[in-house]
C-alpha cells in the first residue's frame, strides 16, 4: 500500500514539474483588446487590473454584474487554477461563466466590457 501511495505521489509531482515548466499560464499574444506584442508582455496582474477598471466601470450601467464579483472579478478569482479545481468545482464554474458572458455579451461593444472579457478569456480559458 505504501508502494502505491508513493507511486501515486511521484506522478502528480511529476504532472506539476509538467505544468510549472511548460508555457501554461505564460503570457500570451492573443488578445480580444491587445496587439500580440503588447499582450505577450501582459502578465494575469496587469490583466486583472484591465479588468477590474472594466467590471467597475459595467457596475454602473449593469448593477446585476455584481453577482459575478466573488467567483470572477475578486481578487480571489486570480488564485483559481481550472487544472487544480475538483470536476464539479470546474462544471460549477462553467456555469458561472456561461451566465456572466451571456449577459456580458451585450456590453462587448463597450471598451468596459471588452476588459471583463478579455479576464475571463485569459483567466479562464
């Protein structure tokens, strides 16, 4: 049993050495709002911050966002790995964003909701 345990160990560290050396959660070059360049330097903070000023910004126009704040606008939001997340916390999150980028969709033609999407896009995958 103890063969089996360390055995099991050994294969999610070496998944994790996997994830932490691979390019996963670089910055990327593809961008909604950003020319490739400009994006590729754009670490998640920098986005984030994008996006807060964007989420604020849809507050005023759109009060019923706010329910979106604590799973995909908070500062907590930024610590959450999908690769990490039990499969129901994944499905679960799904439907959030599947509802926030529902009603999202309608203020994608505003500078403001741009930002918020293109958080949950980088964020989220």
């Amino acid at each position: 049993m103890t063969t089996s345990l360390a055995q099991q160990l050994r294969g999610i560290a070496s998944l994790d050495a996997d994830r932490i050396t691979s390019n996963h959660g670089a910055p990327s070059g593809k961008s909604y709002l950003f020319p490739p360049s400009q994006a590729a330097a754009m670490d998640m903070d920098a986005i984030y911050n994008v996006a807060l000023s964007g989420y604020e910004e849809l507050l005023e126009i759109d009060p019923d966002m706010e329910q979106f704040e604590d799973d995909l606008f908070s500062e907590t939001s930024k610590a959450t790995d999908r690769m990490m997340l039990p499969k129901d916390a994944n499905k679960d999150l799904d439907v959030k964003l599947e509802k926030c980028l529902r009603r999202l969709s309608q203020w994608l033609t505003l500078k403001s909701g741009a930002k918020c999407f293109e958080w949950l896009v980088r964020r989220f995958r």
